[in-house]
C-alpha cells in the first residue's frame, strides 16, 4: 500500500473500527486492514492505515486512543 502508514495496530477490530471512526469525524479518511489469521484467531492484528500526509495528525489524534 504505496503511500500509507500504519498509525494503530491492535488485536482488537472492534477497537481498530472504532479508531477509523474517530479519525474520519475529523476528515482524516483511514482504513482498516485485518491480518489476524482466519483459522487462530489469537494470532496477527489489525492495523490502521492512512495517507502518509496526514500520519502526523492521525498519530497525534490517536495517541491517547
């Protein structure tokens, strides 16, 4: 994904959702991708992406998330 940086992994895709969510209230469009493997569901994460120009503030508007 050429252009977009991870800004929040967890094991969680409720909380990886709820992430996306706050960042899109303000206008930061994010995405979630879900590398938790489908048959452990113990093993992998669940990140969160966005364009590498808004990382900062997406980093910044995250960080007590």
């Amino acid at each position: 994904m050429e252009g977009w940086v991870v800004v929040f992994s967890c094991d969680n895709l409720f909380r990886a959702e709820l992430a996306r969510q706050h960042l899109s209230n303000d206008g930061i469009e994010a995405i979630v991708v879900n590398k938790k493997d489908s048959f452990y569901v113990t093993i992998g994460d669940v990140e969160v992406y966005v364009a590498s120009e808004d990382a900062e503030a997406a980093t910044d508007l995250l960080k007590d998330f």
